[in-house]
C-alpha cells in the first residue's frame, strides 16, 4: 500500500484516526489549520529555490534563472486547477455508496473535477477519512506540481530559450508529473502494489531529476562551459534558498501526514535529523579530502539530506532518518564530482542532488521502514520485509522510464515547431536583457 502524501498512512497510522475512519469524516479545524500553514510552506520552497539556483549562475542570468521558477507557480496554479489536479486525483467512476473507486483508473485519473468542479469544502474527497475540506488538499498537491517542473530548469540554465521553457513546464506538469502522482498518490498501479512514497522521492526528485538529465544531453552544454571557470555570483542568495527550503520543506513532508497528528511529528522530526546529518556530511568529508568547507558544500549537504528523506519521513525512526541523511550526502557527492569527471553540463547539479538524492531516498526507504513507526506499512529489509523494497524499486525504474522517455518526447516535438536554445550571441550577453528586457543589478 502507499500513501503519498499521506492520504492513506497519515490516517491509518493514527489510531484515534484509524477508529474514527469508519464514521463519516467531519472537518477538525486543527488538521485544517495545519494544512493550510503546510500549503503555505510548500509554495515558498518555490521562490526559495529561485534564489537557490539564482545565486549559482552567472549575474547576467540571474533573472532569466528565477523566472523560471516563478513561471512554474503561475502556469501550473492554472493548469492545476483546470486538469492537473483531476488527472492526477480524480477516479473514473463512483461506487454505489459515492465513494471513488480507484481501482478502475490504475493508470490515469478522469476530468471528472476539470476546473475545480465538485472541489469545494466537503472533507474526505478521495476516501480515507481525511478531515480537511476538498480545496485544501487540491491546493497542497498543487504545491507540489509547481516546484517539482521548476526543479528541472537548474540543469539547463543559462541556455534554455524561455518560450521553449513556458510550453516545457505545460506539457511536462501534465504528461509526466499528472500520472506519476496518479500511479502512486491517487492509488494508481504503483500504490495498489505497495510502493512507499510519504512525499515525493519518486513522483517529485526522480522525475525531476531524470528529466533534468535527459533536457541537458538534448539541450548539450554551455558554450564556454570547461573552457573558462563558471562560478557563483551571489552564494548568500544560495544560502537564503537553502534556508528557505529547509523551512518549506517541514510542510513539504511533515504536511504529508494530511493531520496534525503524530505522523506529522514523526515526519518533522526525521526531515531535521537527516537534513543535519547530510550537511555535516558533506563538510567532513570536504575536510577529509583536503578542501576547505565551502558555503556551497553545506548547503549542497542540506538540501540532498531534505531530498534522501522525502519519501522515507513517516516510516522511520530518528536514527534511520540520520542514516539516509548520511547516506545520501555521499552519494550525491559521489554524483557530483562524477559529473565533472565525464564532462556534462547539468548548471546546477539537478540529477547528482535530486535524481541521484531521490533514487537513494526511495531505495533506503525500503530498506529502513519500519512497522513499529508506523503501522499500516510493511517493514523493510532492515526488520525483516522484503515486499516493500522491491516494490520500491519498481517504482525507481517506473519513474526513471517515465520522465526519460517523455522528457525526450516533448523536447523532441518542441524543437520541431520552435528553438529550443538561444542564439551564442544571447548565451555571450546573458539571457536576462534579451530575453525579459531588464538586467539585475543596473550594469550597462
């Protein structure tokens, strides 16, 4: 069974939720009120990430780098509501009782919710006694869609054209990022056969990831990229990020619990522990391997500790979640420095962090999970359980043929009908002026 940001454990893991499941579910304004503070929290790691990636490109590209960002809240909080939300929520028929029946819709939701239509304040939409209105968990799963397409322009900056990137994150957030999130939050195939996901290391970091890597073969490298240095032109703008998705990330994961409850607390608590434990990570082994700790380096540490323990958060116990945080900085690390080593250009390390952080993430969950933590999941290899790793490496390659093969689709039928990169001339000025008419500090 999986639950995806928590729709199904945030509630059978509770047991006063658990005995009250069987009642008709009843708005509880403290769950409400936290959902709506977690909704918040998620929508700023969206500009936190602007900053994250802003402050690691080249001045002249500042802009143009956050925008990208900024883009993606402003067309999928539209799509979302238009088809996004229904494709990746909604079931395709309606059970006697009124309850959906997603077991007829394994692959894809229906448009049965288009436009928000029968989205309002009733609690329980999808069936497992959840007790905040409909609209909120449509708005916190919008979070979600929004930073997981923005997630994939750190790979291509700095060469994208940003026409090609405005219809990328249309077909993208739909095509890919609708139907992973049906496959394992709207109880889709994946769910049904047991893969764990509490909050996005597949649906979100995988694809992202993935997707990143196949854009920035297609897209190839920056022209002066390994012919002159390309440094960091703001590291404290990647420090703001870094704390700022540090902070939006508690409602990332521990909002994933759909409940003010104990879950949630677990998911808090492992989110902090692993993120502590990878940044420590990464600046000893700086230290270890004769460098100096570097700003970048910590952060790097943090956000693959935040990625490693996405979909682990509401299954493992502190010292797990310090594991995976450990874990996962060095093979992020690993990634990186691998990266530079075969020569490709992904700007800002997407896949090293985000494919890489969420492939390992995914894989540990099944292997650290444990019942005792929470009880409507079978254990992982650690306590004995096997059904729950393998069923999670089904869903790493799931997601890994899926963002591949569509990214490589929708990159392929853009290029057809427009330029996906601009001209060396745009790439030598920078791509704020030409392609948004403004600079962002004043230079001539």
């Amino acid at each position: 069974m999986s639950i995806g940001a928590g729709l199904l454990v945030g509630w059978f893991a509770d047991p006063a939720a658990a005995q009250g499941a069987a009642e008709a579910p009843k708005i509880d304004t403290g769950d409400t009120a936290w959902m709506l503070v977690s909704t918040a929290l998620v929508l700023l790691m969206t500009p936190g990430l602007a900053f994250f990636y802003g402050g690691l490109v080249r001045s002249r590209n500042v802009l143009n780098t956050m925008m990208m960002s900024l883009i993606a809240m402003a067309v999928v909080g539209v799509t979302w509501v238009l088809w996004g939300y229904s494709l990746s929520f909604a079931p395709t028929v309606i059970n006697p009782g009124g309850i959906p029946a997603f077991e007829a819709n394994a692959l894809i939701g229906s448009l049965k919710w288009f436009g928000f239509q029968g989205v309002g304040l009733d609690p329980d939409p999808v069936g497992y006694g959840a007790t905040i209105p409909h609209q909120v968990f449509a708005l916190y799963q919008m979070m979600f869609a929004i930073i997981t397409v923005a997630l994939v322009s750190g790979s291509i900056a700095e060469r994208l054209s940003f026409k090609a990137y405005f219809w990328f994150v249309v077909l993208w957030s739909t095509l890919i990022y609708c139907p992973l999130a049906h496959w394992v939050w709207g109880k889709g195939w994946l769910g049904n056969m047991g893969a764990l996901d509490f909050a996005g290391g597949t649906v979100v970091h995988i694809s992202s990831g993935v997707s990143a890597l196949v854009a920035a073969w297609m897209l190839g490298p920056r022209k002066d990229w390994q012919i002159k240095a390309i440094v960091p032109h703001n590291v404290p703008f990647v420090l703001l990020g870094t704390g700022l998705l540090w902070f939006g990330w508690f409602g990332f994961n521990a909002g994933s619990a759909i409940a003010a409850n104990g879950l949630a607390a677990t998911a808090f608590t492992a989110t902090m522990v692993s993120t502590a434990a990878a940044g420590l990570t990464w600046t000893v082994v700086e230290w270890l391997l004769g460098r100096k700790p570097t700003a970048i380096g910590i952060a790097s540490g943090f956000v693959a500790g935040l990625v490693g323990i996405t979909p682990a958060a509401g299954f493992v116990d502190p010292l797990s979640a310090m594991a995976i945080g450990v874990i996962t900085a060095l093979c992020c690390l690993g990634a990186v420095t691998l990266k530079v080593r075969l020569g490709f250009d992904d700007a800002l390390d997407t896949f090293p962090v985000h494919g890489v952080g969420g492939t390992v993430g995914a894989i540990l969950t099944g292997v650290f999970a444990s019942k005792s933590v929470n009880s409507a999941i079978d254990s992982g290899l650690l306590y004995g359980g096997t059904k729950t790793f393998t069923a999670g490496v089904v869903g790493v390659l799931a997601a890994y043929a899926t963002a591949a093969i569509g990214t490589f689709l929708i990159l392929k039928g853009l290029s057809w009908v427009m330029d996906l990169r601009v001209s060396p001339e745009v790439e030598d000025q920078g791509l704020d002026v030409p392609e948004h008419g403004e600079d962002a500090y004043g230079e001539p």
